[in-house]
C-alpha cells in the first residue's frame, strides 16, 4: 500500500472515530483560572494589579449562568436563558458600584 492510500486510510478511520466519539452535553460545569505574567517586570507589574481572574460556568439545556470574579473588576454574574432570549447581568464593580442590567433579544 503506498503512502497516499495509508494517509487516507488514516484520515478516514478519525473522521469515523470523531462522528461516533461525540456525545451532546446538556449540563455541566466549566471552571478557569486565568494568570498573566510576563518576562519583563514592568509588565508584572501591571498585571499584578490586575490579579486572577476565576470563572465558573454553569449550564443545563437552555440556561447558562457564569460567574466571573476579579480584583479589579470585582465579581460580575451572567445568566442566560436562551428559551426567551433574555440575559440578566449582576455587577459588583469596585469603581461602579452595584449594577443590575436585563436585556431581552430577538435572537442570539
């Protein structure tokens, strides 16, 4: 078998595998931590200030909520029900203060 046959013998047996290997998720968790840094202390600096930024999502069917915390933008919380296409923003600024926000859309 020559080296194009294989390849393509290859490709065609992942493509299968990923059709089959793919499952829908309706619910779950998603979490992340996100640290900046940098070789040059100036720009440490600046990212120290503005500290880890954590997110939680959570999800099941059509709503979603995520909560995202911050030194320095504080803790901001989003939830989505995309059932009416309406979206409720909770902020908790440092500078800001608190804010509520209520959006309804069309479609998204």
């Amino acid at each position: 078998m020559n080296l194009s046959k294989k390849i393509l013998l290859l490709l065609l047996l992942t493509f299968s595998i990923s059709i089959f290997a793919q499952k829908e998720v309706k619910e779950g968790i998603i979490s992340m931590k996100i640290t900046m840094s940098s070789e040059n202390e100036q720009v440490n600096a600046s990212l120290a200030m503005i500290g880890n930024i954590s997110t939680t999502t959570y999800f099941k069917d059509q709503k979603s909520r995520t909560e995202m915390k911050s030194p320095m933008t504080g803790n901001n919380t989003t939830i989505i029900d995309n059932s009416t296409k309406e979206i409720l923003v909770l902020l908790d600024n440092p500078m800001l203060g608190k804010k509520i926000f209520k959006e309804h859309h069309g479609c998204f």
